[in-house]
C-alpha cells in the first residue's frame, strides 16, 4: 500500500510539475521616459499584443504599467524616446520587470543606476542627433546577447537591438 501511495506521489509531482502553467505571466513596465513606451508583441509572426505604458501607468502607483501575457516568447518591437527597436525577443517564462529610465539616462548605460536584480531590466537604447544607438555588448549591460560561459543561456529576458 505504501509503495503505491508513494508512486502515485510522484507521478502526480511528475504530472504537476510538467504541466504548462496555466496562468498568465505578470508584465510590469516602469514609465520614467515623459512620453510613451510603445510595446509590440508577436507569436510566430502573428501579433499577440500591442501594449501602451504611459507615465501616468494603468495602475495604483504612478509611472507604472501592468500587463497580464500569455508565457510564451515573443518577438518584440519597442518604441522610447523617438526610438524604435529594430529586433527583439521578450521571454515570459515568469514575471518581467522593464524599467525605462528618462530619454536623457539612457544614454548613461555604464551607471550603476542600471545594474538591477534578476527580472528587473532597463532597456537602453536613444536617438542621438538622428543616430540611434544601444550599449556596446558586452558585460551585463549589453544590449543583445550577452550570454554565459557555455554560449546557452541568456541573462536577460528582453533581447533587442536597433541598428542605424
């Protein structure tokens, strides 16, 4: 009896475990820009989400945005700061924090203001006089890719780049 209950157990654990989660990953996007961020989500080409984070946000707290997402990865095109992203990926696996600071800190990329704990990323990238640019890639506030030591997993869960 015992031994069943225990292996009833575990396939249930197995079972549990497994399952795609049914609920939806939590999008938090933190507005300091002044204007608009401008976020487009697509799932294999089709487009799932066309999110607006205003500074004033659509919750409680002032500049803050929250969006309910299906988990799932997506390519993304952001727009701040009379920028626009070119490429990019969102991966929401579990809840993702984007914090975009004012259109003239963006600019600043090597300050501590953004070093951040694990799900807590500030996307970089400005319109200088006509250039747009992104952060060099490389170290932890690298734009696109930057990756660890065996090249297989991502630090970040926003990819993006925006080439000139």
């Amino acid at each position: 009896m015992n031994k069943r209950l225990i292996i009833f157990g575990v396939l249930l654990a197995a079972l549990l475990l497994s399952a795609v989660s049914p609920w939806p990953a939590t999008l938090r996007i933190w507005n300091f820009t002044g204007d608009n961020v401008y976020l487009t989500l697509k799932y294999r080409g089709v487009q799932k989400y066309f999110l607006t984070a205003t500074p004033q946000g659509n919750s409680d707290t002032y500049y803050l945005s929250v969006f309910d997402i299906t988990r799932l990865t997506y390519s993304a095109q952001v727009t701040a700061c009379s920028t626009t992203t070119t490429w990019g990926r969102l991966r929401m696996a579990s809840n993702v924090r984007l914090t975009f600071t004012s259109c003239e800190a963006m600019k600043q990329y090597w300050t501590p203001k953004y070093w951040g704990e694990p799900t807590m990323e500030k996307p970089n990238f400005w319109n200088w006089n006509g250039d747009e640019s992104v952060p060099p890639n490389m170290g932890w506030w690298g734009s696109l890719s930057y990756k660890d030591l065996a090249g297989t997993k991502s630090a970040f869960r926003f990819l993006y780049d925006v080439v000139p």
